[in-house]
C-alpha cells in the first residue's frame, strides 16, 4: 500500500469525520481518539503496514515505524480536511449507527445523552498523567529529528577529532561543529514556541518567554543583590513559563475588548509573563532542573551496572505502553545540563535484547510465517526501533518478551557501568554509536544485549504457535 491508501483504509475504518478526534503521530506511531469505537482491533491490524496497536486509555496508537507514520498521519489529516464537515456516511456506518450503543442506551436510561456518556467515559479514562504525558510528546516530537541531525554531527566530528586534533582548524570542521551545536543553542527557543502552541497559546510568544529567560543581558541585570543568570532552569524553566504565558494569554483574550486585543493582549502577556519568569519560573525551573540532573547522574554513578540493569530490563513494558516519551524531557535537559544523556545508552540497550530474543526465536520456530515476519522487522530493530519485534514477535509468544528484557537488562549494565553519554536523542540502536562517548564501549554493551537476549530466550524457550495463528 502507498502512505494515502493506508489513510484511506484507516479512514474506511474508523470513519466517518466526525467520529475521528485529533489525530497526530509520534515517531514510529499514528495516534488518535474517536467518540465511538465501531471497529476492532483485528480490523485495524489486517491493514498493510501496521506493525502493533496499542490502546492507551481512549487513545489508539496505530505502529507504523519511523518515516512512515508521519507520512501516513499527513495522509489521514489532508482526507479528512477535504471531506466537507457534513459527510454523507457509509453503508457500514449507517448500519453500526441503527444499533443503539451503550452510550445511546445509557442516554435512554435518563443519564442524558449518548454523546454526554461517552464525553464522561472519556474525562474517566483521560487521566491527569496520560494527559501530561501526551503533551510532553506533542511538544518534543517535533523537535527530535533536531536533536538527531545535530547529535550525529556532534559525534562525528568528535570522533574524527580525536583520531585527529589537528583537524579543529579546520574551518569545515569548525563550521560542522557550530551546525552540531545549533540544536542545542536554540533548545530554549524551540521549546518555548511548541510549547505556548500545545498549551492553547500564539507559539511566537511562548518562543519570546523562552528567549526572555536565555537572553545574555540577563547576566548584566542584578535584581535583589542577586545576578540574574541566562538560561538558569533550562527546559523546565520553559515550560513552566510558557504554560503561564499561553493561560494568561487565553484569559486576557476574553476580558480585554476586541479593539484593544491585538496589541493590548501581547503586551500584557510579555511584561506580566517576564515578571513571573524571572522571579517564580526560574527559580523553580532550577531545583527542578538540579533534582533532574542530580537524581539521573547520582543513580548513574553511585548504582553503576545495577542501575542500568534495572532501567535496561524494564524499558520494553515502557515502550509497549507508549509512555516512554515521558523520558524526552529529561534527556533533552540532561543535553542542556551536561552536552549528553546519560540515560539513552542504557535504555537504547532494551530494543539490542529484541534483536538477540528475535534471533532466537527465528533459530527455533518451525513457522515460516513467523520466520517471515522477524526478517521484515530485523531491519528496524538493529536501527532502534522496537514495536514490530515487540508487537510482532516477542510480546505475542510471551516468553521471549522476557528474554528481550534480560538482554536489555545485561546491555543496560555495561552501559552504565562505563557512565556512557549520547549527544542525540530520537535514535537508538546501532545509528546511536556515533553520537556517544565512547563508541567502542556503547557497540560492546549491543553486543552484550544481542547475546544475553539470544541466550535467555533459547533457554526460556516457547511455544511455536501453528502456522494458521500468526
């Protein structure tokens, strides 16, 4: 199937208009919400490239894998934007609608309506953390592909570097240094105006708060006794700025008069917004940011191989369960702290244990159909991305699951036993070495991941499912 055929039969699904709600996508999934679930999952999987389905509350995540979510989501978006509003509905969604739903029911019953039932089950399923956590992605998302080019530009250079000091003056290699860099100069920036958008407000905004906050002046100003400093409270200070920005914009937007909005609104928000941040957002931002840093170096280093054990063995039941974009916060500020994470090489080491468990199950089973299905997923799972082994051939055996996560867990010690740091967040896998401290050690800990996964899952053993179940 091409990306807009994949929209089409989404579509087909899940339609019509109307019932389809807020549809995005991260990395490697499309995500949306619908007001009723008229359709299965089986339905859904029988579509041409879908790797996994993952529900999450009221949230269905479709896997797709890198590249192709984003483009099947753009797909979905210009369907839906070209279907008038009015939509005449299909066969198949006419006849779904002459039975009533559970919520119809419940709107019978004197609860009210259907649509008031579903927006209940709706408030109860979306919980505070679910909601924090789907912000957090919106807002970072977009700014991984940055992180990325500029990481592996980082670590390239670096290692060049090393094998040659000489080439520092180079100014090529200058030049390639300052693009490596500029994901990070700006980080405050971009954050600030993802963020001011996800939060309701004008994106421009929240990126002047964010540059009000990082401003080099800053150090000339002594306010109190005390000299203010650029950039102290890093992304937390942001974000916490631009959620005051965008919520006093909203509120200022329906209290000051239509004629006095466009100018009067703006201004409010950067004074009022500059006072907040400098006296509550970046004071806060900076225990914020300290505990933050602190908490993930001190575990590092005082935990050493058993920290990353633990973190490299329980990171596959996060990714599985979407909440995993959680962490991006704290490796973008760790990168804004430090010039690395410390936490990616550790939890980059759960997708190398799929790779080893796949391995050997593909040694084992009799099923062709199996043994087809890691082939097309191997591919991926060497690059870091683990949903097509996880959703495709570990989760639904079971026990190689378990395998995967022991050769995350052996993988996540020999990372952090080393203290191994990456200057990019977005990869994983074997296109994460060229972005770490030391390459060497961070392809050795794969290594012990590919191999510990293979061994556990040969000895942990499964049962190969008939040919007509997979």
């Amino acid at each position: 199937m091409e990306h807009k055929e994949r929209a089409e039969a989404i579509y087909r699904i899940i339609g019509p208009k109307d019932n389809i709600i807020e549809p995005y996508n991260c990395m490697t999934r499309l995500r949306f919400r619908v007001k009723e679930e008229s359709f299965t999952t089986k339905e859904l999987e029988m579509i041409d490239g879908v790797k996994g389905i993952n529900k999450s509350g009221d949230e269905w995540q479709l896997i797709f894998g890198p590249g192709t979510a984003a483009k099947v989501t753009a797909e979905l978006k210009a369907l839906l934007a070209a279907i008038p509003a009015k939509e005449a509905t299909s066969p198949a969604a006419d006849a779904a609608k002459s039975t009533p739903s559970v919520a119809a029911l419940a709107g019978r019953a004197g609860f009210g309506n259907g649509k008031e039932l579903h927006e209940a089950i709706r408030r109860r399923n979306s919980t505070p953390g679910r909601d924090v956590l789907k912000k957090i992605s919106h807002i970072f998302v977009p700014i991984i592909p940055a992180f990325i080019a500029c990481g592996l530009i980082t670590g390239l250079v670096n290692i060049f570097v090393k094998a040659d000091p000489s080439l520092t003056t180079y100014p090529t290699v200058q030049l390639l240094a300052i693009a490596g860099n500029a994901a990070f100069w700006g980080l405050n920036l971009f954050v600030g105006v993802q963020a001011a958008d996800e939060f309701g407000g004008t994106p421009i905004l929240g990126g002047v708060m964010a540059a009000v906050i990082s401003h080099p002046g800053l150090s000339s100003v002594t306010l109190f006794d005390t000299s203010l400093m650029p950039g102290r409270g890093g992304i937390i200070a942001v974000l916490l700025i631009a959620f005051f920005a965008a919520t006093l914009e909203k509120r200022l937007h329906r209290i000051v008069p239509d004629m006095f909005d466009l100018f009067l609104t703006p201004l409010l928000v950067v004074v009022i917004s500059t006072a907040v941040a400098i006296g509550i957002c970046q004071p806060a931002g900076a225990v914020l940011s300290e505990a933050i840093g602190t908490a993930a170096t001190t575990a590092i280093d005082s935990g050493g191989a058993v920290t990353g054990f633990v973190l490299g063995g329980t990171f596959l039941p996060m990714v599985m369960v979407g909440i995993h974009q959680g962490l991006t916060p704290i490796h973008a500020e760790l990168l804004n702290r430090y010039g690395v994470t410390i936490l990616l090489p550790v939890l980059a080491m759960a997708g190398a244990g799929q790779v080893g468990a796949a391995f050997a199950v593909y040694g084992k089973t009799k099923n062709n159909t199996l043994k087809k299905t890691i082939l097309s997923a191997l591919p991926v799972g060497f690059m870091g991305i683990g949903e097509p082994l996880i959703y495709g051939v570990t989760l639904p055996l079971g026990k190689p699951f378990i395998g995967a996560c022991i050769g995350g867990a052996f993988g996540g010690a020999v990372q952090a036993a080393y203290g191994i740091g990456a200057a990019a967040i977005g990869i994983s896998g074997l296109p994460l070495a060229a972005a770490t401290t030391n390459l060497s050690v961070y392809v050795a800990g794969l290594l012990t991941a590919y191999a510990t996964g293979f061994v556990a899952t040969w000895l942990i053993g499964f049962t190969d499912p008939p040919e007509s179940e997979v």
